[in-house]
C-alpha cells in the first residue's frame, strides 16, 4: 500500500555486564541496523557498563524489518572485536503507533501492548509499548547473543500522533481507546483553527507531527490512503522551521477511473519549482501551507526526499479528517 510509518528514534541507553575484550575491560559502541541504514554511538572507553544515552534515528518503510544490533570493541590496531549481537522485531511498535494514530491519545501514558520473553526474541523481560504524551514508546533490555553476558537497554520512539475528541468509538486490534480533548494542546489547536479558517468548508479531527531534525531525516514515497481517512481523503500539511523539497509522483498502475490526460492533482497556493510529465516537485517553506485532496492519494504518492543542504529542524503538520 506504500505507507508511512514515519521515523524511528531509537536510543542506545545502557549495556550492563558486557564481555571483556581487551586486557581486563572493553571500549565498546553498538551498531544498529535496519535494512541498509546503519547508525553508530560512541565509543566508551574501558567500561563493562557503559551509558550512552545517544538518539539514532531510522525511517520507517512498509514492511518494518527487524533491527539488528551488534555491540563492538574498538582496538585500534586490529579489527574490533565482537561483543555480541541481538535484534529487536519492530512490528509491535509500529502496530502500536497505528493504533494511538487512530486512538485519541494526547496526553498522560497508557500501555498499548506488551511483547513477552520468548525463544525466538531477545528479551531479557516483558517489554511495554505505551503512549508517552502522544508519543509511543518502547523500553526493551536486549540480551547479547554469542557471548557469555551482556544486556542493552534500548528506549524506542515512533513520530507523535494527536488526534481529536468528538470522532465516533473506535475498536482497533481489540482495543477500545479513550478519547482525549485537543484543549491540552492550546497551540496546535491554534493551528488547526488557523488551517480551518483557511480552507472553509474542510474538517480535521486528527494530526500526525513529523519532526526531521536535518536532511537526512526524510519521508519515503507513499500515499496517505488509508482507510480510515475515506475515499477521498484532505490533507492539510503545514510546515514549520527549515525548507524542504516535497515531491509528487503517479502511482505505476493507473486506476481505470483516471483519464489519460488528467493533470495533476491540484495543489492549494503552490508554485511547482520542478515538473516532469509525472513527477513534480514544490518547496515547502516555513510557515507554508500545502493541501492534498480529491483523488491525490489515490493516483499519486508523495515524499520527502533526504537533502544534505538542509541542515535546520523541520516540523510538519499534517490535519487528516477519520471518517
Ligand atoms: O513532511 C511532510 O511534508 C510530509 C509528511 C507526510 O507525507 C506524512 O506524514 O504522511
Ligand atoms: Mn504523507
């Protein structure tokens, strides 16, 4: 379906007993990997039990795969030594993240889902996904593999979702969420009466917030066509902080409703920087306002591509209407 799943901010927290490489310590730092993206911490000089406390960050593409992890000691005239490896299946994270998308989840923290101990993961315990102040997250302790000892506390965190009081119940994976108010969020529902004034005539009642704290931190192709959001769903997207090339490109099976001469999808107040027959290319700038409607999500996906000259944080807002 070409979804997006958003960002994955993991934080390499601590490791506890890890393996002696050198003469009576290690220097370690741990890799994680997610498909072909790679991310490092530090190294730490002579310590067994060492605290990085560091963010590295991921994006999220349809299917999640699992993230691997392999703890290292940094020799400097030989290869490093290993010191163990683990992985981490991130489906339950990211199911959870869907269903607070489409919970009212604001503020305070609920347990959306545990994920047990068991022969084919690497929990050392039961594990918590819950929603942290609209953001869901994920504390694991991962024992090492191929070693004698060692465990890495690892603290995970997808992109943050509100959405708002008022929408019919709604029961996802079993769960029946509570719904919250917008009122505990006086500025984003500031925006949203701003984005309403804007466009009359259009309802949102959800908000997804992506923050891309550079150019590396991007959003990959996908179209926005869940269910959930209708047959023809309208999205207003406001950006906020650095500028960031937003791409539009048709879909590769062209639905049998489409005509070939359609043009493409109209765009709220932009003027197209770049266009290909079926590609085009706007700049979303600060403060902009960008809307997708009638049959956008359905004929074309969108991205936002990595870019190495933006270097400045970017926060985007995208209002959704759940029907
Ligand atoms: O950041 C943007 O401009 C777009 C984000 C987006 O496409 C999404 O969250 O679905
Ligand atoms: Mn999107």
């Amino acid at each position: 379906m070409g979804e997006i799943l958003g960002l994955l901010k993991v934080v390499v927290v601590q490791g506890k007993r890890l393996v002696i490489r050198d003469f009576k310590s290690s220097d370690p730092y741990v890799v994680l990997k997610l498909g072909d993206q790679v991310a490092k911490t530090k190294v730490i000089n002579s310590c067994l039990n060492p605290v990085w406390n560091e963010e590295l960050t991921f994006s999220l593409a349809d299917p999640v795969g699992v993230l691997n992890l392999e703890v290292f000691d940094k020799d400097r005239f030989k290869a490093d030594d290993e010191m163990g490896h683990a992985n981490l299946n991130l489906q339950p994270l990211v199911s959870a993240a869907r269903l607070s998308h489409v919970l009212r989840v604001s503020s305070g923290e609920m347990t959306l889902r545990k994920v047990v101990p068991d022969s084919e993961n690497c929990l050392v315990r039961e594990s918590c996904i819950s929603s942290v102040n609209g953001e869901v997250v994920q504390s694991v302790w991962l024992r090492l593999r191929g070693v004698e000892s060692g465990e890495i506390e690892l603290k995970q965190r997808d992109t943050c979702y509100i959405a708002s009081a008022g929408l019919p119940d709604l029961v996802y994976s079993g769960y029946k969420p509570h719904a919250y108010s917008w009122n505990e969020f006086p500025p984003l529902r500031d925006i949203l009466d701003a984005v309403h004034k804007e466009l009359p005539g259009s309802i949102f009642n959800s908000l997804l917030l992506n923050r891309y704290k550079g150019g590396n931190d991007y959003v990959s192709w996908h179209a926005d066509d869940e269910k959930l959001y209708g047959s023809t769903p309208e999205i207003a997207s406001v950006t906020f902080g650095c500028e960031r090339e937003f791409l539009l490109k048709k879909k590769p099976h062209k639905s049998s409703q489409e005509r070939c001469d359609e043009k493409p999808p109209p765009l709220k107040r932009f003027k197209r920087s770049s266009s290909h027959s079926d590609q085009h290319s706007f700049t979303l700038k600060h403060g902009s306002l960008l809307v997708m409607r009638g049959n956008t999500q359905r004929d074309w996906l969108h991205s936002v591509p990595k870019r190495a000259k933006a270097e400045t944080t970017r926060i985007n807002l995208t209002f959704r209407r759940v029907v």
